[in-house]
C-alpha cells in the first residue's frame, strides 16, 4: 500500500477562551487522535454534535495547529469545503472566490484562471460583482461551495455540506460531491448519517468527545453508532 498523504500520531487539540478578566476557560476537542488518510480512500466521519469531527477537519486543513501529537503531510493540496473560508464582507464575490482558493492553496495565476468556473457554478450572475455584505447566506453558501468543489486538491474535506442552496441547487451539488467522492479523489466527509457514510465511503471513523471510539468496516463502524 501507497504512503498515507496525511497521518496524525497521537493528536490533540484545546480550545482556550477568555471567561473573565484573567481566566481562560480551556477545552479539549481533541484527544490522542491516530489516523491514516490514504490515497483515493473516501473516509468518513461520524459522531454526535460537539464531538470533535469539525475540529479534526479544521485540524487537518491546517486551519488550527493541534497543540499535542504530530502530523505528517503527504500532500500538498487540501481542500476545506466550509461555506465562507475567508469571505471578506466588503469584496465582491469574484474576488472573494479569488482570495479564497488562494487560502485553499491555489496561486494568482490558478485562481485567476478557476474563478470564471466558480462563479458560473454559483450561479452568482451579476451578483459576482456586488459586495458579499450585500448576500443573503445562501448565496455565500453557494460561493463557498463553488470555492472548494473547483479546487483540485489532493485531499478534499467535506463537512456536512452534501447540498447547499435551493431544491434545484441542491440536487446540482449533492451530484457534483458524488463524482468527486466515487472518483478516485481522496475525500474525508463529516456526516450524521450512517447510511450515507456507508453509501459513500469506504472506511469509518466514529469520534465522541474528542476521540476516536471505532474505525474501519463502514457497516460495522455505523452499526455501532447507531447502538450508542
């Protein structure tokens, strides 16, 4: 078997926010997480709200560094789909979808070239000029889609975010998130449905409370969820 593109050995991570003047109130999200991400796998992550599944792909993303533990990156690209990575109120959507897939790790020159096909599939129409102030969220939320399903990643990370925007939008990208994840894209998808991780994935890891309770079969994975 190929090399892992990410690993993570024994990682945590702690949320630290001021509750007073001179207290921090600390939070451990994550606790002694060990993982394998392989090449072309489709992983998913299953777990209650508060768990740690939004922590660990935010971790993952490089979006929060863990604070115990070590991460081993194989890959180069990561693609978070989170519905306003970076979104600046006071841009207009083209050049937020700009900025953003530079954040996702694209350069000018790609994101430049990406943007045309961003905004298209957003469906933003003349609204791509307009500031993002003046969006209602779903049509931030269709941006912030359109961001991240148009980056080529090595890694696509996916959190709860099957379909956004209207009936009609919706179908659009439940559809376009099902080629990428049935292609040989490597995706790490959060969900709360068992029998869409086992629809979708080919290996499951459950999490609660910040660490992991079971990993492997998906059938197996969910079934023991469910029993929870």
């Amino acid at each position: 078997m190929s090399s892992p593109l990410i690993s993570l050995m024994d990682v945590g991570f702690t949320y630290r926010t001021l509750s007073g003047l001179l207290s921090i109130e600390k939070f451990q999200a994550l606790k002694s997480i060990n993982l394998d991400i392989h090449p072309g796998e489709t992983l998913g992550i299953i777990g209650s709200n508060g768990s740690g599944k939004s922590t660990l792909l935010k971790v993952l993303a490089r979006v929060y560094q863990p604070d115990e533990g070590k991460i081993v990156y194989n890959a180069k690209k990561i693609s978070l789909l989170s519905l306003a990575l970076g979104f600046d109120a006071r841009l207009s959507g083209y050049d937020n979808a700009v900025l953003s897939s530079m954040l996702l790790g694209a350069t000018l020159r790609e994101a430049k070239e990406k943007v045309e096909g961003i905004i298209e599939f957003s469906e933003l129409g003349d609204f791509s000029s307009h500031p993002v102030r003046t969006y209602s969220s779903g049509m931030k939320a269709r941006l912030g889609f359109s961001v991240a399903l148009n980056m080529k990643a090595d890694v696509l990370l996916i959190d709860e975010a099957l379909a956004v925007g209207d009936a009609r939008f919706k179908a659009k990208s439940e559809k376009a998130i099902v080629e990428r994840v049935t292609s040989s894209q490597t995706v790490v998808l959060v969900s709360h449905s068992g029998a869409q991780i086992n629809r979708l994935c080919d290996r499951a890891v459950w999490i609660e409370k910040g660490e992991i309770v079971e990993q492997g079969n998906t059938d197996f994975v969910t079934g023991q969820y469910a029993k929870a």
